[in-house]
C-alpha cells in the first residue's frame, strides 16, 4: 500500500522523532513537498539538524488553514501518548487533514485497515487483519501480529512486538523491545515499560514493568 501525496506538507514538531519523520520523507522523495516544521520553540542548532526551516509555533497553523496542506505529527512519545493526541485533535478541528507515513521498508498486509494520520516507521512489519485507528504511531523495526487492534492515538515503540490478536486501548503507550502475548487486553491510557513482558491483561491507565509484568505501585 502506497499513498499518494497530493499537497504540500507541514511537520508538527521539531525534536528526535522530526528527524526520523524527514529520513522517511526523504526515502518517499516526498521531502521537497515540506514547506517548514511548526514548534513551539526551535533553536537555530536544533533548525540545523533538522535542515527545514521553523514556521513559528502553533499559533502560525491557523494561517494555513484552507491552505492545502496536510499535517505530519512528528511529536514522540516517551512513555506518555497525551501531546500527539492533543495536537492531532486541535488541528482536525481547525479542519487540517493528517498524512499516513508509511516508510519504503516496512511492510503490511493488504487487508491491514489505518486510520488518518498513521505512521509506519522504517521495518515496521503489520500482518493480516489488523485494524489501526488514527494518528498511531508504529516505530521502527515494532512487530504487530496479525488479528491485533489498536485504538486511536496509541504508540507501538522501536522493536516492540504485539503477538497475534491483542487489542491495545486509546493513548497506550507500548515500550521500546516489550513483547506482549497474543489475546491479551490493554487497557485505554497504559503504558507498557520498555522491555516488559505482558501476559495478562492490564487495565485502563495502569503502567505495568518487568518480565513478567506487573503494575506498578504509584
């Protein structure tokens, strides 16, 4: 599956994950299609690095509505998916469109369901069946099994793996290299800890650790 870019493009965002989302425009040949990064505060090494010119911060968007432009959510997520959804929802009520990223290396089945704005980061591999609500990010080299849903908003990071048929909630967070069982349930709101082992259900909000994984006493 190959989406076809029709307009112009604006980055949200000007930190790591912006870099990675440049790498991954530049490998579609899409990067000159970027008219800037919008961010709340950008310094000029930060500008070098990312070699695009900063727009202003969010203020700037309400300029370029109508516009013909769509979004790219370049905002990460370190343990915390709570930013990207914020931002995603505020500029789809402005009325702006999000553009599905998908990296010339990852690969999907094509049955796979994605929601607006979804982002398949470089190796990233999706099997048969699953569904991806919008504005999911799923990081480089993550293994999602097929039969799996992912609810709006969640983060699959770097080398995960989500074993066949699990469903994971609104907003979770899943840590860099944790593996979860096939069947199991997260709960909206979790977060998985880096490298934990998941083989049972978590509930709404919780934050489980470990191999295996228990929730952590807040």
């Amino acid at each position: 599956m190959v989406h076809e870019l029709q307009n112009g493009l604006i980055i949200l965002g000007g930190g790591g994950h912006a870099r990675v989302v440049r790498e991954t425009l530049r490998a579609l040949g899409w990067l000159g299609r970027v008219r800037g990064v919008v961010a709340l505060s950008m310094s000029e090494a930060e500008q070098a690095a990312l070699e695009l010119p900063c727009l202003g911060g969010d203020a700037v968007l309400a300029a370029w509505v109508g516009q013909g432009v769509e979004l790219i959510n370049a905002v990460g997520s370190v343990g915390a998916t709570t930013r990207r959804r914020e931002l995603y929802e505020r500029c789809r009520e402005m009325g702006f469109g999000f553009s599905t990223l998908i990296h010339p290396t990852a690969w999907l089945a094509g049955d796979v369901e994605l929601g607006a704005g979804t982002q398949l980061m470089a190796r990233a591999l999706v099997q048969s069946g699953v569904v991806v609500g919008e504005n999911v990010l799923i990081n480089s080299g993550a293994i999602v099994e097929h039969d799996c849903q992912l609810g709006a908003h969640a983060h699959v990071a770097s080398g995960a793996v989500l074993s066949g048929a699990v469903r994971v909630g609104e907003g979770v967070h899943v840590g860099a290299g944790a593996v979860v069982r096939q069947g199991i349930v997260i709960g909206a709101g979790a977060v998985i800890g880096a490298g934990a082992v998941v083989v049972k259900n978590v509930r709404e909000g919780a934050v489980v650790m470990g191999c295996p994984a228990g929730e952590r006493v807040r």
